[in-house]
C-alpha cells in the first residue's frame, strides 16, 4: 500500500496544480489534497508526465495555479 501524503493546497508542487492530470483527492473544505508518494499525471500545459510531488517554483514552463476556484466577478452569482 502507498502512503499517503496530504498537502495545503498552496505548496507549489504539481499534485497541488489545476492543470496537473493525476491521482488526487482534494478536499476544498479544509484545502488539502491527498497524494501517494509515488504519484505521477500529465501536466496539462507542458504535455509530460510528471510526479505529484515536483517542486515547481523553478520550473520555467510551469504556469502553477492553485486549486482554488477564481473569485466570482462583481455582479455575478448574486440573486
């Protein structure tokens, strides 16, 4: 069995990414993702496979962005 990992969703590795294809359990409530260790999935911007856990902040391709839904624009969703 593989372990288990959990990360805010705000460190910067590619499990952590909207535009990273893989194995993931996200929980927005509490803004976490659960990774295996040994994870891999299609970065969705650089078309290669990539571990879970690499480190993107020095990644010169990478266009990271957090899990996050984007804030409603003003006027939008408002009854």
């Amino acid at each position: 069995m593989a372990e288990k990992l959990i990360l805010p969703t705000e460190v910067k590795v590619c499990a952590t990414c909207s535009y990273w294809d893989g194995e993931r359990q996200v929980d927005t409530e509490m803004k976490l993702v659960v990774v295996s260790g040994e994870c891999e999935g299609e970065c969705l911007v650089q078309g290669t496979s990539k571990p879970g856990l690499h480190d993107v902040r020095k990644e010169c391709d990478c266009i990271w962005e957090d899990l996050e839904p984007d804030d409603a624009p003003d006027g939008e969703n408002q009854v």
